[in-house]
C-alpha cells in the first residue's frame, strides 16, 4: 500500500512539475540557432517517433532521454554507430561510445557530425560561380552521465559543444539537456521528464563581417575605415517533455510496448508523439509512430508517420549486437532513412 501511494505522489510531482516550467518564449518561432540539435540520431527512437522518452535505453537515449544511458546494450559498455540521409543531401554521421563505472555511474562520449558536401563559391560578378567551393562545419560534441538512484529512479545529463562554421565565419556555445525516468517496479509502466538544449545562444563572428568605407564627407584621399557587422545573437531551440511507457506481456517471448510524448517547444508549436513497439524474445523489433502538432497551420516539416525495424543478438561471451533501421516520413521534404548498428560488451 506505501508502494502505491508513493508511485501516485511522484506521478502527481511530475505532473506538476511539466506544468509549472516553459521551454521558452513563443514570440521566436524559426529563429533558433543550432537546427542540428533537432536532428534525431538512432534508429530505434526515431521509428517510434520520439515517443518513447520515458522507456529509451543505451546509446540510442541520450538523444532522447539521457537517465536511459543507464541500460546499455551490454554488461559494461556499448559503442554505438548510425547514418542518416537528411535533407537536400545532407548526412548526418553518429557515433557513441559509454562505459559503466561500478558504484559511480554511466559515462559516454557522443559526436554528430553534418556533411554538406562541396558548395560553389557565388559572388555579384560570379553568380554562376568562381569555380572555388566550401563546406559548412557542423558538429556537436556531447559527454552524458547516468545513475541509477534507486530500483525506481534513474536521472542523466549530457553537456553538448555545439560548433558551426559557414565560409570563414564561426559560432559555437554549449548546452545542457537533463532527464529523470520513474519506473513503476514490476507494473510495466514507466515516466520520463526531459529538459533539452538548455544554454546560451549563438552569434556567428569572422572576417567576411568587416568591411571598408570611407566616411560620408570625407576629403578626397581619405583611407577607408573598417566597419564590422555584428549579427543578431539567436536562442537555442530548447524543449521540454513529459513521456509514458506501458510494457505489455503478451506471454514469455511476446511483447508489445506503448509509448507517448507531450513536447513543449520555444522554436515552434508544441508536439504529441505516439508509438508502438513489439519484439519478440528481444530479438527481432517492429516499431511504428506518429507525430502530431497541436497548431495546423504551423508545419515542421516531419509531422506524420515514421516505422522501422531491428534485430539484437547476445552471445554467451557478454557480446551483444544490434541493428536497427528507422524511415521517417516529411510533409516537405525526401524522407528520412535512418542505419544504426550498435556492440554492446
């Protein structure tokens, strides 16, 4: 009965506690900084469309809740790989590393990286071209930590190094995500709260910002004087989500997983994920979703259906594989396939 009434209290906290905090302000809708950061990595999330905040587990959590880091995909650790084909021919690479310290937690390292390819160089007297090319740089560094705090509540954190470069101009800053996962020991039934891209904005700085002129008025002869644009400085795309999970099992090597998110966003409308997982003997996955948007005149981009499949297999040595694939589909652009492979040891 203590059990009972001790889960109904943390149930009623979080409540209170999504009710109580904002993302941010609606008044900068599409003008956030570090779109990146918005990019899912992973397959098994993605298919599931988000929605699984509260039961995400491994590598593939730190993305979407970072208290999951600490079930690995192995006894000690898991490095984790994954490739996405974005937009406009932007990929997205992935790769994770995490290690579990014995009596001190969870550690992983993390790296995403955008490759744009080569760009032609346009000028007002060349705007077909120079001949001369660039490539953007973006790339996101993240270090997470998880504990497990009690046979009930795990928490995590990941501080992220965001990095860009367009031409010879620069940005970066860093950010802090924050996550907590309840589970209902022995009922199936699991909660998550999330705080995502908590930081500073971003302002973009370099040379191609300075400029000559000679002042208004100035005799004849006089040596232009350099002026320096400052560009606007833009807040990060910060979120904030509460999740569920409910884990029914059908029988001993059945089961079916249900899963749904409320995001509250300060770079567009909110968003209601949905989800649903079925494996059987947790080795073979089959993973569906929805996105929805509570403002239909607002379009994201991805709002709509997003599936996918995976495999995982064990062995007697402690080394456990996995492969998951995710298509994610757009209401604008080409749709999303997602390749993830993971090792867990």
């Amino acid at each position: 009965m203590k059990n009972k009434y001790l889960n109904i209290k943390i149930l009623l906290l979080l409540f209170v506690f999504v009710n109580s905090m904002y993302a941010g302000p609606k008044n900068k809708y599409g003008l956030s900084s570090a779109p990146e950061l918005l990019i899912p990595v992973g397959s098994a999330g993605t298919a599931l469309a988000g929605s699984n905040l509260a039961a995400a587990t491994g590598l593939d959590a730190i993305y979407w809740n970072p208290s999951g880091l600490t079930s690995l995909n192995g006894k000690t650790g898991e490095v984790l790989f994954s490739n996405q084909s974005y937009i406009a021919d932007i990929s997205v690479n992935y790769f994770a590393g995490a290690y579990k310290v014995p009596s001190l937690g969870t550690f992983a390292l993390s790296i995403k990286a955008l490759g744009f390819g080569d760009i032609p160089i346009t000028t007002i007297n060349n705007p077909g071209g120079t001949g001369e090319t660039y490539s953007p740089t973006y790339i996101t560094w993240g270090l997470t930590y998880g504990r497990v705090m009690t046979d009930r509540i795990s928490i995590g954190t990941t501080i992220k190094f965001v990095y860009n470069k367009i031409a010879r101009e620069t940005a970066s800053t860093y950010a802090f995500d924050f996550g907590i996962n309840y589970n209902v020991v022995n009922s199936g039934l699991q909660f998550g709260v999330v705080l995502k891209n908590f930081g500073p904005g971003m302002t973009f700085t370099g040379q191609d910002l300075e400029q000559f002129y000679v002042p208004l008025g100035s005799q004849i002869g006089t040596p232009a004087e350099p002026r320096l644009t400052e560009l606007a400085t833009f807040d990060l795309p910060t979120a904030l989500s509460l999740g569920i999970s409910y884990d029914f099992k059908l029988d001993k090597k059945n089961n079916l997983t249900t899963h749904g998110t409320f995001q509250n966003n300060s770079f567009s409308s909110d968003n209601v994920n949905l989800g649903l997982e079925y494996n059987f003997n947790k080795l073979v996955y089959l993973r569906g979703g929805y996105q929805f948007t509570n403002d239909e005149s607002n379009v994201s981009g991805f709002n709509g259906p997003t599936f996918g499949a995976g495999f995982k297999y064990a062995s007697s040595s402690n080394f456990n594989i996995g492969f998951d694939y995710a298509y994610r589909s757009s209401d604008i652009f080409d749709a999303n396939q997602f390749f993830t492979i993971n090792f867990g040891f």
